[in-house]
C-alpha cells in the first residue's frame, strides 16, 4: 500500500506482479479468512463501466486483514483530504471570500447562507 495506490508483489522474490490506482479500487476488505481487493479498470481517473471488475483473494490472519483494511482507507482519506485542501485554497475560493469586517444578515432569526472561507 502507498500513497499512489497498491501494488501486488511475488512473495520470494518481491517482484512487482501489478499496480492500481485508488481510483481503481471498487471495494476492499474481509472476507470471511481472506483479504478482498475488487478493482475496475479505468481510463485516467475515470473508471470504465462496460468492463468487468477484477477479485483478489489473499490469505492472512484476521489481524492482518484490519491492518490492511485500516491502512488502505488512510490512504484514501488522506488524499481526498489534501484535494479537498487544495480546493478551498485555491484562487477563484479566495475572491469569492466576503470582505473582511462582513456580519452576515440574519433572517429570521437564521444567519444568511453567504460564502464562508474556512
């Protein structure tokens, strides 16, 4: 698991067998004693619908399965956060900001749904 998406190694030699995106994940976790791993394919970030998903089984303890699953929604988290960052600090969030000292008009009883920079 990185920050990139997951990759499948060989288990003696460690060799790269295949790599997928975040984007390509459809579904992880356990499965009754297994770890699951559904991947769609995908052109860019957009997935393809007409064609048909791909299911991993892996063999590990149930310890090893939350950990897997664990880490894998940190990652996915951790980069739908940092887009989501970038969004309100982007330039077109900033001038769309009210100016400074502005109080948002109450109506009735209920402030106004204004712009809010956070």
């Amino acid at each position: 698991v990185h920050e990139d998406g997951i990759s499948v190694l060989e288990f003696s030699s460690m060799r790269l067998l295949v790599s997928y995106g975040h984007h390509n994940l459809m579904t992880f976790g356990g499965c009754r004693d297994d770890f699951m791993l559904v991947v769609g394919q995908s052109i860019g970030n957009s997935p393809i619908k007409d064609k048909p998903t791909e299911k991993h089984l892996f063999a590990m303890a149930k310890p090893k399965i939350l950990e897997m699953t664990l880490l894998i929604a940190s990652y996915i988290n951790s980069v739908h956060q940092q887009k989501a960052a970038a969004h309100h600090l982007s330039a077109p969030a900033l001038l769309s900001a009210p100016p400074m000292g502005f109080k948002s008009k109450e109506v009735g009883g209920r402030p106004s749904k204004g712009p809010t920079l956070l």
